[in-house]
C-alpha cells in the first residue's frame, strides 16, 4: 500500500507502507503518536518528549530538536522521520533525508492540526483512530462556539515569555486557536511571529484577560502577582482576568487540539 503525504513545502513523504520504526524530533508529534496507538513503532524521541512519561522512560533519545544526534538517528534504522520547521534546523532537516523519508511539519492554523493528525494517521497505518481525532476537534470548535456568548471576555493578551515581555502574532497557531474559540487576541503591529512588547502596548490595548502559560516561559503565580500590581488599574486586572494556563494545552498542535477548545471554555469559566 503506498501512502503519499505532503510536506508544509509541498515536498512529499512517500512509503511503500505504513512506517514500522518512527523517529520523532517533534515532542507534540511524539505525543500525537502515542494517542493514535502507534507508539510502539517509535524508536526515537528527544530529550523534550516528555508526554506520555511512559513513552519517554522507555524510549532511546536522540538529544534535542535543535541538536539531533544523526549517527544515533542512523543506528536506529528508522522508516520514517519527523520533524517540524520551527522546532529543527534545516541544515539537519537535509542530513536526516539522507537516512529516511522525512516528514516536515509547520502549523499555524487549527485546521493544519487536523490535517496533521490525518497525515501521521496515514503513515502509521492508523488512519482510524486519527479520523476520530479530528473528529473530535471540529466537535470541540463547535460546542466552545455555541457557548462564546456567555463569555465574560474576549480581548485577551496571550504572553509567552517574560523580561522582555513577548506575546503572539496573527501568524501562529496560538492565535487561530484562541481566535476560533470565539477570543481576540490582542497583538502589536509588529512582523515577527512572537514579537516583543512593552508597558505602553499592554496599557494602550488594555486586555480584558491575560494568559500566562507554564511554556515556553513558565509563569509562576508571583508572576501574576507582579503584573496585577504594576498594571491594577487595567481591565484584565478589574476582572480578574488573569489566568494561569497549561502551555501545552494551548501550544502543542496534534493530540492537544482535541483538548484545546474545551480547556478554554474551561478557563473562561464557562459550563
């Protein structure tokens, strides 16, 4: 059975059959194949895969996204290897072609995930379980945007990282997420995907919330404590709409997705 999957690039992955030995440079791609039950054929993580913990303890770690280890991606003798534009580099993107197919990723848009997890269903051999997935995730859309009127906020201030203070841009899969929840993410006018900003721009958009996510940047509670009093006189502060989130959830594209929708609805304090 042949199985042809497109690249972000337009490039293609071709197999003669689903991959049997999988190594993944992608942690929310390592998590997406435990859940469509493949993890069996994955032989290879990074140090970063951490989710499931099981899958992590057990499995051999070819070093970091940025820093792969090739001659112990070689030993492994995999069928298939994944990687993602934004977490790999491409100089090791074109070595590790040299070993096996190599599948890119770069997700910016919910609908990418969805795609995503059809694609890593179709090289697996896991079709099925991948279909109920994105099922799952066009239900979740749809129920957390039935619910978006009984929000008590909309304009929120996602922040990824701190000292300096750095947010998202239109062009990033944290912003289409928050967006198709029925949110509207507040960002500066600024081409970069995770631009820097400051007091002034925090004060002139004055958000009605405020994320504050445990990843990239883990934000702690004296985090919080810290911005609801330099910035008290503030919208999201009167509300008390400062939430502390799981960054995962609402970062990792693949099996997260299927969380995403109703964890926001969850930190919104919706039903």
């Amino acid at each position: 059975m042949s199985i042809r999957v497109a690249n972000f690039d337009g490039t293609f992955v071709e197999l003669a059959q689903p991959a049997e030995r999988i190594v993944s440079l992608v942690p929310s791609e390592s998590e997406t194949l435990h859940y469509l039950g493949a993890e069996d054929k994955v032989v290879g993580i990074t140090e970063f895969c951490v989710h499931p913990w099981s899958m992590y303890k057990k499995t051999t770690h070819v070093d970091g996204p940025k820093n792969p280890n090739i001659e112990r991606i070689r030993w492994l003798e995999p069928d298939l290897i994944l990687c993602n534009k934004e977490e790999n580099e491409k100089d090791a993107v074109e070595e590790l072609r040299e070993i096996a197919p190599v599948h890119v990723s770069f997700v910016v848009k919910v609908d990418e995930a969805a795609r995503l997890i059809a694609d890593l269903g179709a090289l697996t051999g896991c079709g099925d379980k991948a279909q109920e997935m994105v099922a799952q995730i066009a239900q979740g859309r749809e129920t957390v945007m039935g619910a978006k009127a009984d929000y008590t906020f909309r304009r929120v201030l996602h922040l990824v990282w701190k000292d300096p203070y750095m947010t998202v841009s239109r062009d990033t899969y944290i912003y289409d997420l928050l967006t198709q929840a029925g949110l509207e993410p507040v960002v500066p006018r600024i081409k970069r995907r995770y631009p820097m900003i400051d007091g002034d721009f925090i004060r002139e958009c004055d958000p009605e919330a405020v994320f504050f996510p445990d990843e990239p940047y883990k934000f702690k509670f004296s985090d919080i404590d810290e911005f609801r009093e330099e910035f008290a006189d503030l919208a999201c502060v009167r509300n008390d709409g400062l939430f502390k989130v799981n960054g995962a959830t609402v970062t990792w594209f693949g099996y997260r997705t299927t969380l995403a929708f109703d964890y926001i609805a969850k930190v919104m304090r919706l039903p």
